[in-house]
C-alpha cells in the first residue's frame, strides 16, 4: 500500500475511533435523531423542517437493524468523506503529504467531532459544501465539463438535505462575478448543469409548493423565536471555536487565497467566505451554520504552511505544526463531548462552566450542557410507556399521544413492543396522526408541571399515573406517563378538532415548539 494511501486510511479508522469514543455508552441518542429516524415510515419529498435526504439514511439505519451503532456510524462516515475530500483537495492543489496530514489533522482537532456524534443534516450539509468548492477548482484546473455537473449535483443533494446550502449559493455568485473567474458564465455547460440541479431538487420544489411552502413557515419561526436572541457580534466570535486548535491554519488558508500569486485563481473562494460571513451575521444566523466555510480554508492554509517550512530550519517546525491541533483540542474534548459517564459528572461534575457549555437556552446555568441533557431519560420513558401499554386492555385502540416530538420519537425507538407507536402535535408527527379508527384509551406523556383537568379525567373510566423521568440531569426530568382507559366520549372528534387548531397555528407562523 502506497504510503498516502495508508495514511488516509489511518486518519478516516482514527476518525471512526474518536466519534466512538466521544460518547459514553450510557448516553441515549439526541432528541433531534429521533424524528429524522421516524421520518422513515413516512417518507415524502419533504418535510415541515428538513428536506428529505435524512430519512432516506434513516431507511438505510432500519435496514441494518436501527442500533444506535449505525445511527452513530452514518454521521461519522460522512465525516469521514468530508477529511478525503480535502486530504484529495490539498494534494490538486500541489500539497505534498505532510500538507495532506496537516489539514486531516486539523478536521480531527475541531467541531466536526462534535457535529459528527449527531445524526442530523449538519454533518452532510458541511461534506456538500466542501464539493461545491472542491468542483469548482477542478473544474477551473481542468477546464473538463464533468466537474460543472458534478458541481450540480453536490449543490443537490446538499440542497435536498438542508436548505442552508443556499446561502453558499447567496456568497458564491457575487463572488465569481467580481473575479476573473466569472468567466464560467460564458460556458454554457454551466447552464445545463444549472438545469439538472433543478430537475434533482424539483421535487421537494413541487412538494413545498402542495404544502404551501412550509420552510417559509419554519425560516419566520426560526427568526421569531430563536434567531432573534442571537448576537451579530457573538456569531463572528463563535467562528473562532469552531477550528481553533487549527486557527493558524486556516487563517493562513484565508491569507493564501488573498495574497497568494499562485492561488490568485482561486481567490473567488476568498471573497465566498466573506460574502457568505456577512449574510449570515446580517440574518443573525446560529454560528455553526457556516462550518461548511472552513474545510476548504484548511486545504489551502495547510499547503501554504507546508511550502513555507519546506526550506532550512523551518522544517524542525513541522512536527510542532501537526502537534499543535491535538495538543489544544484535547483539553477540551471531554468538555464538549459527552465523554464522561452521567454518574461520574454527578459526583464529580467537569468544569462545564469555564467554556460555559452549561448554559443553556433559556440562559441559566445548568450541571450539564444542554445537548448532553437532551441524550438521557428516554430509555426510562420507553420503558414506562411499555408498562402502561400493556396494562391496557387486549380490544380497544390505544392511542400514545406526547408533548413534543423528542418523548415521541424516544418512545418509538427504545419501545420493546412490536408495532407501539407514539405520536404527539409538535413537528412532522401532526400530520400522521391516522383517527380513522376509533380510539378507547390513552396513554399521555406530559412535560412536568403540567397537570390534567378533571374534564379530561371523567373523559375515561379511569385513570392513572403510571412513572416519571427521575434521571436527576435530564432534561426531561419529571416527564409523566399517564394512562387513561376506556373512553366515554368521541376522543377521535376531540383530537380532530385539536389537530386541526394546532396546524393553523403552525400555518400561521405561531408555533413556538418547531426547532
């Protein structure tokens, strides 16, 4: 085996070790990866938050028995493609294999382990805007059509996953305009490559104009509730730790593409990051929406860095350049992973507060971060629904009817009985609800402090309160299950009549529960 090729191979099983070995075994999965895995028994070209290509994984994950290893291998895989795809960058570029090692090394020593851990769109959505700059240099290296269309696709299946690829598009355009680069508007394979990018994301087109345009809906709610609170200046200064054992190099990387002669070609990209930074801190984005920015950045500062200290004393100083990126991540790796067990930080709680990872959205410190307090409790609240369920009586339909989609999704992924399926009014769940057959009994999970009425209690002949989250760093500590048998009024006109309140609420852009 060729010495590369042994050394990438090295980097992409190092990189499958440390998403492994980030999360503690006694960590359930996130409240996010539940819906994305619902999401494949009710495949469409859409959904009310995401495009489809996270459930098309999620078929993938059933098909291979839907462990929590897989459901944590897909992200790491992705990971993975994204270290070739600049390992591969680097090396067109003219980067021998210290430079191809310096920018791995600085993909391991970053927040890509933390998006990693997570089967959400992020971690594809960074490996397609990595390929929209990667065809765009090989097609401006090899003026060879191909690259145009596979430019096409990787913008796609990026847009087909999450539409924040869009925003790239929103920096790249202006920035190719006030280069030589533009240029490429004058190949008219451009154009047609243009139009097989439409022809692949037309469905999910064709989808949110029949549901009228739900990520209309979902961008206000964002901007309403959520991005509202966010910082122009605390997104600018976030970018810095996403990479920063590796800020050396991909500041150089940014450097390179400014000052560079022999980068000149390519200093489009220089004015796509800058472009691309000034939108999204116009919109007041979440900071990691821009992580897709860095990858390509590494490949160009670790081939600057490695030409620079090619020559006389210069090269003592490389094995501190590939030293330094661990050296100052992995103080922080147990911090912002959940690497230790919940029993340990019970006893002997990191010192979470010092990054202030413990703070959490609703701006108060808490023992654990907020990430890591939405991956516990829900195996314990599977396993009270599946007492209550089987208490229930063998005729009649029992409905499962939760809070938010995280309980449902929970429910449905650790439940031990065959066919149990929880639903709740938050999220893509409204719109399964199936009432056509008539429904007896209930069974509730309700956020703590919520309590019934007792018009709902003479709804059923009888009632009981069956257990509680109880895991003391949960974040869904004191969620009840309540079980509610044999019903004495028409619950499916009832929940008809909820339902039916709850999608104009969404409609209407009031929803404050969307994520």
């Amino acid at each position: 085996m060729k010495k590369e090729n042994f050394l990438l191979c090295f980097f992409i099983l190092l990189k499958f070790a440390l998403q492994y070995a980030v999360v503690h075994p006694d960590f359930d999965l996130h409240r996010d990866e539940f819906l994305h895995l619902d999401q494949a028994d009710h495949l469409a070209w859409g959904y009310l938050s995401v495009p489809p290509v996270t459930s098309w994984i999620s078929v993938l994950i059933r098909w291979l028995g839907n462990g929590e290893f897989w459901v944590r291998f897909f992200p790491a895989l992705i990971g993975a493609f994204t270290i070739w795809a600049v390992w591969n960058l680097v090396k067109k570029l003219g980067g021998n294999l210290f430079a191809q090692s310096l920018a791995a090394v600085a993909m391991l020593s970053s927040a890509m382990i933390r998006l990693n851990i997570l089967f959400q769109p992020n971690s594809l959505d960074i490996l397609c805007w990595t390929l929209v700059f990667y065809t765009l240099v090989r097609f401006f290296q090899t003026q060879n059509p191909k690259w145009l269309y596979l430019l096409a696709i990787s913008f796609a299946f990026g847009f087909l996953n999450k539409y924040n690829i869009v925003f790239l598009a929103m920096g790249l355009f202006p920035a190719l305009l006030i280069t030589p680069r533009r240029t490429v508007f004058q190949n008219k394979h451009l154009y047609f490559a243009l139009l097989l990018a439409i022809l692949l994301v037309l469905p999910n087109l064709v989808w949110q104009y029949q549901n009228g345009f739900p990520v209309i809906t979902h961008m206000n709610l964002l901007s309403k509730y959520q991005l509202v609170n966010i910082s122009r200046m605390g997104f600018l200064m976030e970018q810095l730790l996403f990479f920063y054992p590796a800020l050396f190099i991909w500041v150089s990387g940014l450097i390179a593409l400014l000052l560079a002669r022999r980068f000149s070609s390519y200093r489009f990209i220089f004015w796509t990051f800058v472009l691309t930074i000034g939108i999204f801190t116009y919109f007041q984005a979440k900071a990691y929406y821009a992580i897709g920015l860095y990858p390509v950045l590494l490949a160009f500062g670790a081939v600057l860095i490695s030409e620079w200290l090619e020559n006389g004393w210069k090269r003592r100083l490389k094995p501190v350049a590939l030293a330094l990126p661990p050296l100052l991540f992995l103080p922080a790796l147990p911090l912002i992973h959940p690497y230790y067990s919940p029993e340990r930080i019970l006893k002997n709680p990191p010192a979470y507060s010092l990054l202030g990872l413990n703070r959490w959205e609703d701006g108060k410190d808490h023992p654990i971060p907020q990430d890591f307090a939405d991956m516990l409790g829900w195996s314990e609240l599977a396993h009270h629904v599946d007492s209550a369920y089987l208490m229930m009586p063998k005729s009649g339909r029992t409905l499962i009817i939760c809070d938010n989609y995280g309980q449902a999704g929970a429910i449905n992924y650790y439940s031990k009985i065959p066919g149990l399926q929880a639903l709740t009014m938050h999220a893509d769940y409204l719109y399964w609800f199936d009432l056509e057959t008539k429904v007896d009994n209930l069974i509730l999970v309700w956020e703590r402090d919520e309590e019934i009425t007792d018009r709902e209690l003479n709804f059923f002949e009888e009632y009981r309160e069956i257990g509680k989250i109880t895991h003391p760093l949960a974040r869904e500590i004191g969620t009840t299950v309540l079980y509610l048998r044999g019903a004495k009024v028409d619950i499916n006109g009832i929940l008809k009549e909820e339902i039916a309140e709850e999608k104009k609420v969404w409609e209407n852009g009031n929803s404050v529960k969307e994520e």
